[in-house]
C-alpha cells in the first residue's frame, strides 16, 4: 500500500471547493491505523524547481515522467491527510477513488526521508509514516 498513488475524484477541501487531486499513501496501517497520505500539485506556483528534497518548504520535487507523473509534480506534506481504512475501500468500491500506479521504491524512500526531515510533522504521523 505505501508509495501507492492514488485519484480522489471530486476531493472535498476546507474552503468548499472540490477538485480532482493525486495522493500517495506514506503508510502501511496495521488493521487499526488510518491511511495517512500526502496531496500532489502539478501547479509551480512559485515553488522550487529542481527535483527532490525541499523539506524546508514541506516539498519533494519530481521530474516529468520519471514515475507515474507526466508533468513536474510537487509532493506536499505540510499537511498530511488521513481516511479510516473502512471509508476508503467504500470510496474505492463506489469509484470515488482509483488507484493509478506505485512509486518506484528508490523514490518513495527519498519521499519519506524528506518527511522525516521536516520539522513540520507531527511526531505521531511521522510514527505511522514509519511503521
């Protein structure tokens, strides 16, 4: 499941709105965790270009296709967002939600060692985040 990238069709944020919206799952939940994820943006919006770790701006760069993205993607974990396993197979079974594709293991690490250095995370995500 981790490194698992996945559409939220119609994703519902805070402010109302709702959009199409990429996120990878950053954990493996044992039966009783959540889902623990981050969103993706293909929009530069003055953030850092070059590919990789930008923990300081909560970033992790990736270059056009070279995973699953075919434009630049920034993966953004200054907020984390979590679904109850029941509600999210529910999601996946009404077609809410659709699995895309998995990162490549040497990618995901970097994700997740990118995470780890952020000095933005809770301690309990980062907690679920490496177990």
């Amino acid at each position: 499941m981790r490194g698992t990238v996945f559409l939220y069709y119609s994703f519902p944020f805070a402010n109302g709105y709702t959009r199409d919206k990429y996120f990878i799952i950053l954990n493996n939940p044992g039966p009783n965790d959540v889902i623990v994820t981050c969103i993706t943006t293909s929009q530069p919006d003055h953030r850092p270009e070059q590919e990789g770790c930008h923990h300081i701006h909560n970033l992790y760069v990736l270059n056009a296709n070279y995973d699953y993205f075919p434009k630049k993607t920034w993966v953004q974990f200054f907020k984390v967002f979590k679904f109850g396993q029941e509600i999210f197979q529910k999601s996946v079974q009404k077609g809410d939600i659709e699995k895309k594709a998995t990162l490549r293991p040497e990618t995901f690490r970097a994700i997740i060692n990118c995470i780890g250095k952020s000095e933005d995370i809770p301690h309990y995500d980062l907690q679920l985040i490496r177990k």
